[in-house]
C-alpha cells in the first residue's frame, strides 16, 4: 500500500475529491491516505501562508500528493498557496494532457491531442513586485539557466518516453531578448541533444492563434511560466472542457497531482460540478506510483461512461449526451462501468515500466564577467529630459550619463516630445572605452546623487558576459 497525502480543499473541492477517493477505492487502488487542511479556513484561522508546519511535515514524507482546488481570500495580502507548494517543494514542472473526446464531449478539435510542459517556479512567478514612485509598480521576471535546462529536458524526455514525435517551445524573444531569449537558447542546445524528436521555436502569440485554431499541428509543448499558466487553461477547455483535464506537478523528490480549475464557490454543496479533472489528476498519480493496472481500468471505466452520455453538467449537449449526472451520480457511473472498455474512444493501456529520469544541471563554468556601467533609477516628477540629464550629469566620472529612458523608451539624448514620460527614469551610466569599469565609481556616484538629493530607488549593474552584452538596449536607441 502506498501512502498519499490528500487535501480535499475549498469550495467544490471536497465534493469532487470524495468521488474521486470512492472510485479509486472502488478500482482497488492500493492507497492509504494522510488528510490534511490546506486552505481558505487555514488562511483566515491566521495562517498567512494558508497551510500549516504538520501539512507540510505530511506531505514531504509521503511525497505524493494529491490536491483539490483550494481558495485563496481576496485581500489582506494573502499568497497564492499553489504558487507557495510549488516552488517551496521544487515543483518544476506542470504537465498537462489535454485530449478531445470526439465525438461524445462537443470540441472544434476532434483530432486534439496536446501535452502542455509548463515551467513551474521561476518566470514573473517569483512574486517579486515593488512600488517604486507613485506611479509606476515593477515585477521582476526571472529566468534562470538551470530551471530552463531542467524544464526543456522535461519536455524531451517525456516526448521520448510517451513516444511523441515533436517538442515546439513558446517565447516571446523578439522582445525580451534576455529573459525569454535564454530559454529559447537553452531549448536549441537541449533539442541537439534529442535529433530523433522534431523541435521548433514559435513566438508566443501566434503560437498560441495556431494552438487555438489548428491544435493538431502540436504534440509538446514547453514554455515559461506565465504563458504555460494561461495557455495551458485555454489549451484544456478548447479539448472540450477545463473540468475534463487533470495537471501533474513534477520534481525530483516529490510530486502533487491536481485539478486544473478552481474552488467554483458558486456552485459549491449543489452536486453539479464534474469530478473528472481531479479523477484524471489521480490517474497520473497512479501512473507516477506504478500502479498502472489501477489507472487502466479507472480511463476505461470512465471512457465507456462518456460514450454512453453519462455527463455532467458542464459538458452535457443535447444530442451528444443521454442523462445529465451530479457528482455524485457520475462517480457512480464511472464505477459502474470498472472492468469494461471503451469502444470508439482510445482504449487505456499504459506502459507499465515508465519512468521518466532527467540528469541533474551542470553548472557551467569560466564565464567572464565584466562590469560596463549601471543603470541608475530615479524617482523625478519632471517632464523635461533634458533638465534632468544637465543634473545627472553632474554625477559623470570614468562612467558618463550615456541614455535615460521612459518605461523603456529612449527620451535623452534626441528623445521625441510625444513620448509620454511617467516619474520614473532609468538612467544610464556607461564607460567610455575598453576599459572595466570599477565598482568603485558606482559607489562614488551613488554618494554624489545623495548630495545633489537626487532620489534614486533602484540600482542594476551592466555587465558583458564573454564579451556578449548582457543588458538591453533602449527603444529607439
């Protein structure tokens, strides 16, 4: 028997994840499970971080964990607890199937058969956010090499081991040539490695029309954060719909299996939302726990339900469906249904000696890194550029005011009077020559704004990293 732990969640979360755990006890799934709270009632019994040191303590040893959706309290500053447990726990990659069910669930897409590989932890994810003037919010975007690397492995191992044929990578790298242009680089390194699986590189948003429109083109898809979040919920409800997918949340020590799809307040305690989601996300569970002969009977029980019509309501269409089930009618369904198969629907037979391994980030080394100059931010209620410069000017030594800009846009030196400048200014200082610029003179012009009351609220280095730049340049620079 393998212990799991399970948290039957928010809203219609203990609904679904009680049908769930009655059809997996009636499949014979070989479970025992440690329940705890995680949560709205956690958070508002003063919890801030909505779960508890003994929750946390269970799930880490257990490792398995399997989750319904949760709510988080609007206001008072509450994090998200899915974001907290999967960076907390190094859950770094989120994969998400998401098949039509042609002709039984009503999809444009009758020949769809996506795998979204979301990056898990890093991304605007990290949650790093300041107010830095009284009209500009930042949010840092952080893309690291290792957790590319080790997502990008993700997505061609998988393909590798679920014999797919094709890995495509989202990003955004005509824009953010750095941040998103690192992961595409690493991706064109990774896919070196794997010349049997066919590999493309699409900008996120006409990736994402094509996905929308022609999902058949796609097998696996890998992307940042941020965009794996979004288009994955699209990717699952154009299939059929969001209550049909499940999500595994990977990493190398443990694991979370969810329902894509939230606590739904609204409809909580009426008996109408779909459990299969959550029973799909349990399925790869088993999957995971090797327990393969389970996860079969269960797809297939469930499979031979939806071709007779036996639907909730979110997916029930007249002419496609035959009765209109609650939750707990269509647990009894799908049970009902154990040991038989399906006979239009693609018939489960999972491997039973899967196991996906990714070899550990290897650190590389030997870069030469050498300081240009710094950006200096500065908090400035003025509207003329050019008064501002003659001030910071004042500040040039070896490195030399060369550029300020306005939410990115160059507006000193020859900057255009339409451009619409806020109170917040980057300000950059650069070395004149070949030579390294010294830390020291960052240092000196810091103290010399702080005389001249020069309010500066945030600081970045220039670095070039051999010999390549590794800052932007400004728009229209």
């Amino acid at each position: 028997m393998q212990k799991v732990t399970v948290a039957y969640g928010d809203g219609i979360g203990p609904e679904i994840m009680q049908a769930t755990l009655d059809i997996l006890e009636a499949a014979e799934a070989r479970l025992e499970y440690d329940i705890i709270e995680v949560g709205e009632k956690v958070y508002l019994d003063g919890n801030t971080s909505g779960i508890t040191p003994d929750a946390w303590s269970k799930i880490r040893k257990n490792k398995v964990f399997l989750k319904a959706p949760i709510t988080t309290p609007q206001g008072g500053g509450y994090k998200s607890l899915n974001v907290t447990m999967r960076k907390s726990l190094g859950l770094y990659a989120n994969v998400r199937p998401c098949k039509s069910f042609h002709p039984f669930v009503a999809t444009k897409h009758p020949e769809m058969d996506v795998v979204i590989i979301r990056e898990n932890e890093e991304d605007l994810y990290a949650g790093i956010e300041h107010q830095q003037t009284d009209e500009v919010v930042q949010c840092l975007k952080l893309i690291t090499r290792p957790g590319s690397e080790k997502i990008i492995r993700y997505a061609f191992e998988y393909a590798r081991l679920y014999k797919r044929k094709k890995v495509s990578c989202f990003t955004k790298d005509n824009i953010m040539k750095h941040t998103d242009g690192l992961f595409h680089r690493v991706f064109k390194e990774v896919a070196a490695e794997y010349p049997d699986i066919q590999a493309e590189n699409w900008i996120v948003d006409i990736g994402a029309a094509r996905l929308s429109d022609t999902p058949e083109i796609f097998d696996v898809i890998v992307m940042p954060n941020l965009y794996g979040d979004i288009i994955s919920d699209i990717t699952a409800q154009i299939s059929g719909s969001i209550g049909l997918a499940g999500t595994a949340n990977a990493g190398e020590n443990l694991s979370m299996f969810e329902a894509i799809h939230g606590s739904a307040p609204d409809i909580a305690g009426k008996d109408v939302a779909n459990p299969s989601g959550l029973l799909r996300a349990a399925v790869l569970m088993l999957n995971h726990l090797g327990q393969q002969d389970v996860a079969e009977r269960i797809i297939n029980a469930w499979s031979t339900a939806i071709e007779k019509g036996l639907h909730t309501a979110d997916i029930y269409r007249t002419g496609l469906s035959s009765q209109k089930l609650g939750t707990k009618a269509f647990a009894q369904a799908v049970i009902a249904h154990l040991g038989e198969k399906p006979k239009q629907l693609q018939i489960a037979d999972f491997d039973k000696e899967i196991k996906l391994q990714i070899k550990p980030y290897q650190r590389k080394e030997g870069i030469k890194k050498t300081l240009k100059g710094v950006d200096v931010f500065v908090d400035w209620k003025g509207k003329d550029a050019n008064a501002l410069a003659s001030n910071l000017q004042k500040l040039n030594s070896d490195i030399k005011l060369s550029m300020i800009t306005n939410r990115g846009v160059k507006v000193w030196p020859e900057g255009f009077e339409e451009t619409f400048c806020t109170d917040h200014w980057r300000c950059r200082f650069e070395l004149e020559g070949n030579v390294p610029a010294q830390k020291s003179s960052i240092h000196k012009l810091m103290a010399k704004a702080l005389d001249l009351k020069i309010d500066i609220i945030k600081t970045e280095n220039l670095y070039e990293f051999d010999g390549v730049r590794g800052y932007s340049l400004g728009q229209g620079q």
